[in-house]
C-alpha cells in the first residue's frame, strides 16, 4: 500500500502529530482513556446477543417486516455499536464529574419518572415508557433512574463515613431524595424497584451503617411489601394502582405453582419447556420451536432460548460470563480503596468503590433474577438480561454504566495514576505562572504623583533562576551573585546612575510638554 512521505506537501505526517498529541499532558491523557479496549465479558455477551436474538427473531420479522427476516438482526447491530460509542465516551469521562452531577442526574430521572407516570406510553400493558418527539422513539425513564440512584447513594455514603461507622444521617438524605425515586418505579415497576432497593441494602452494609439502622431499613421495607400484598389480594380496588394488580397476579400464581393455567403462568410453563427441550448440547443454533410459543423470547425469555439451542453447556457459560463481571468489579472497588484520597471529614473516600459495587451488582443480579424465572425458581418479572436480550434503552444505559466502570478502573490503574499525577502537576504549575504574574506585575505610576526632579523609590527586582531547559544544552546551576562578581561594584554603580540619568530625561520631557 503506497504511503506519501511526510515531505509531501499535501499530506501532513499522522505520526508527527500524534507524536505532538501524546507529548502534551492533557491531549496524552484523552488518548489513553479513549483509546481504552471494552472488558472481554461485557463484548462477548454482546456476541451472544447477536446470535440469540437472530434466531429468536427470524418468524417475527418475517410476519411483521414483509418477509426480512434481517431487520431485527441489522438493527440489533446499530444498537451494539451505539452501545460500544456510549462506552467510550462515558469512560474518557473522570469520575469526579459523577460525583458531581449526581444530584442533578437524580432530579433529572425524578421529572422523567414523574412525564411517564402522568402521560407515559403503554407498551406491552406498562406506562414506564416516554416517546420522544420528533424522532419517534420510546424512553424508559427506571433505566436513567438506576445509574442516578448508584451514583447519589455512594455519594451521600461516602460524606457520610466517620472513624468507626456511617453517620445516621446518611438514612434520612436517603429516605428524602431516593425515596420518591423508587415509590415512583414502585407503582409501575415492583421488580425493578425492588432491585435497586436490594443494591441500596448492600451498599448500607459496605458503607459501616449501624447494624440496628439496617435492621429497622430492611424490616419496613419488607412489611410494606408485605401490606401492598395484602392489600391488593383483599382488596380489589388497590389493584387499580398502577401494575399493583400484575404484581399480585404474579405472586399468586407463582405461588400456586401455575396451576391456574391463566396468561402468567403459561410464560413460564413454555419457558420450562424451552429449557427441558435443551437438554445438555441443546438442539443448535436456530433450531429452537419454543420461541414460536413464548411470547417475548428475544427479551424476557431470552435465556430459555440459550438454553434450548445452546444446552445447559452455554447457559452456564453465560453464567460463567456474569460471573467474571462481578468479579472484575470487586476487584476495581478494592483498588479504589485509596487512603490518601480523603473527603471532606477527612476520611478516606469511598466513593468510586460504592459506584463500582452498586452499579456491577445491578447489571448481574438483574441477570441472575432473569435466568431465576426462566428457569423457574422466581416468578415472572419483566426484568431484561443485561446486554443480551434486544432492547435499545436497556442497552445504552447498561454500556454508560459499563463505562463508569471502565473509568473508575482506568483512573486507579497504574496508566491512570500516571496520568492523574501528571494532572495534577500540570495544574500546580498553572497556578504557580499566575501567581508569578501577579507577583512581579509591574505597577502603574502616575506622573501627578511625581515631584519635580525626583523619582520614586525603587523596589528591588526579584529575580527567579529559569526554570525550563532547552534542547542540547546542559541546566546550569544559578548563582545569585553572579551579577555581581562579574560587573563588580563600579560596573553596578554605572548601571544604576544610566537609568537615573534616563528617568531624568523623561521628567524633563513631561515638563515641557506641560504635564
């Protein structure tokens, strides 16, 4: 393949300003970070994705799509590499931004929450969608509200943090501005809220709270549920409150074990069936029949089509993949753990540890809860799994978080301390140029201030030895008196009556131009 040198005079050399690009702190640290590959775990299970969502999509696409049985699997694809874009630009991101904009990115989800509630888009028998104007395409506001969530609990927690435990404080900062989030995916989405409440429990424990605290927390928490329960199965009318009614139904019938035959239950019987049929090599790729039957396998099911196609072989590889992901995430938060970063307390700061477990437990318990109802064990949720079943808003906001993780690793990796230092030298020798200026800034004289035939007094001149170096030569050691020991005291003595001589000349000039 022809090159054209860099003496061409039409193309400019990219390794000459690449090589300029890294030499410069600042533009060196936005290319490491860019230049950043994704975790293997979350990539592969974007592979897999592609491949299960193709063969759970093939008659669907072709009854709705006139035949093209591609549609979904092309856009499928533009949503990975969406996901992947959204990766790398949330992981050039510094983390101290998160902490920052916590708050706001809660309020933000708390008004979304708030527009699906009120005028919201049904799809699939739940409001918790927002259409977007102009574009058409639908927005779910729980998703944003997950990673806000993680982000303003693990701030709160890490103000919070004392010598010996977490201030009681902390529970009610919670109970005031995390609560109405929750309450708020609670009336429409009990399984979601129930998750980020569980996440929320374990980040409390991480963050020292008092054990008596906890116990109370988790007591009222489970009681409520218990009276919601209650409630809407006595009480008819109290199913009318959002998905109360779906969330009971549910409960119940998972609890009779699906004896009724009614719509819920028959999710799960094919679901069984699906994963009864896989056996231990399962029936190969696009060879399923269940998903003919089940009436969302390319998103709540997905999973039970892994299995009937893949055997128990590659849901447990799946398994294996989450695995590896929450175990990547405890090792990030230990690294974290740095003692030198201190809060405001003056303890040290916990927050990228926090943000890094909650939002790692999120992605994998959420994927642990799906494989629990295809397989039976949990009744039916609604709950997607992670970065495999096709979805656009449940992609994108699990790739952001994937990349807070990303820069939270990437920061306290050894590049990443390299760079933080580097950072931080730079911005200390910023603040020491314009401390220099402002010190030997010269001041202004008025000439109505000037007697006639004197001159100020002078102030001796600070002189700062050079600080930088130039190329091929040797820094030379600086010797204030060396001004002195080469003109001597004659030679001062000359200097300084030169420039009386010549303030002299310009008094005389004022004066007889009449100033």
């Amino acid at each position: 393949m022809y090159c054209p040198s860099s003496s061409s005079p039409w193309m400019p050399d990219t390794r000459l300003i690449l090589d300029k690009f890294r030499s410069s702190p600042s533009g060196r640290i936005r290319f490491l970070r860019i230049a950043r590959c994704p975790p293997a775990g979350s990539s592969m299970l974007m592979i897999v994705s592609v491949m299960v969502v193709y063969s759970s999509t093939g008659r669907l696409a072709y009854n709705e799509k006139a035949g093209n049985t591609f549609f979904y699997l092309i856009k499928q694809l533009f949503l990975i590499g969406g996901c992947f874009g959204v990766m790398f630009i949330v992981q050039s991101i510094h983390y101290r931004y998160f902490y920052k904009y916590a708050g706001v990115l809660l309020f933000v989800s708390m008004i979304l929450l708030v527009c699906a509630a009120f005028g919201g888009t049904n799809i699939n028998g739940a409001g918790r969608w927002i259409r977007l104007p102009l574009i058409g395409l639908t927005f779910q506001p729980s998703e944003l509200a997950k990673i806000a969530i993680m982000m303003f609990t693990a701030r709160i927690l890490s103000e919070a943090q004392t010598d010996t435990h977490c201030d009681d404080s902390v529970l009610q900062k919670f109970l005031l501005f995390v609560g109405p989030v929750i309450l708020l995916i609670f009336m429409d989405n009990f399984s979601t809220s129930a998750l980020i409440g569980a996440v929320c429990f374990i980040l409390f424990m991480i963050a020292r709270m008092r054990w008596r605290l906890l116990a109370m927390t988790l007591g009222t928490a489970l009681a409520a549920i218990a009276l919601v329960l209650i409630l809407g199965i006595y009480i008819p009318q109290v199913q009318k409150w959002g998905r109360i009614g779906t969330m009971v139904n549910r409960i119940t019938d998972f609890a009779k074990g699906g004896e009724d035959g009614d719509g819920y239950s028959y999710q799960s019987v094919q679901a069984r069936i699906a994963v009864a049929k896989g056996g231990l090599m399962g029936s190969g790729p696009g060879n399923s029949t269940q998903r003919n039957f089940l009436p969302h396998p390319y998103s709540d099911f997905i999973y039970a089509i892994v299995i009937e196609e893949y055997g128990l072989g590659g849901g447990a590889f799946i398994m294996l993949l989450y695995a590896v992901i929450l175990f990547r995430v405890g090792v990030i938060g230990r690294k974290s753990m740095r003692k030198e970063v201190l809060n405001d307390r003056g303890m040290p700061d916990i927050f990228p540890a926090l943000l890094v477990v909650g939002l790692g437990l999120t992605i994998v318990l959420q994927a642990m809860i799906n494989m629990g109802v295809c397989v039976g064990l949990l009744p039916v949720t609604g709950q997607t799994l992670p970065l495999v079943s096709m979805g656009g808003t449940s992609l994108l906001f699990t790739s952001a978080a994937f990349g807070v993780i990303l820069s939270i690793a990437h920061t306290f990796s050894p590049e990443g301390e390299k760079e933080e230092s580097e950072r931080l030298k730079m911005k200390s020798e910023k603040q020491g140029r314009k401390n220099r200026r402002e010190e030997y800034e010269p001041e202004e004289v008025l000439v109505d201030e000037v007697e006639d035939g004197e001159l100020p007094e002078m102030q001796p001149r600070t002189v700062t030895p050079p600080t930088g170096r130039r190329r091929g030569r040797k820094p030379a050691e600086y010797d204030e008196d060396r001004d002195f020991d080469i003109l001597g005291e004659e030679g001062i003595g000359e200097i300084r009556d030169e420039l009386e001589s010549e303030g002299r000349e310009v008094l005389n000039e004022l004066k007889r131009r009449g100033r």
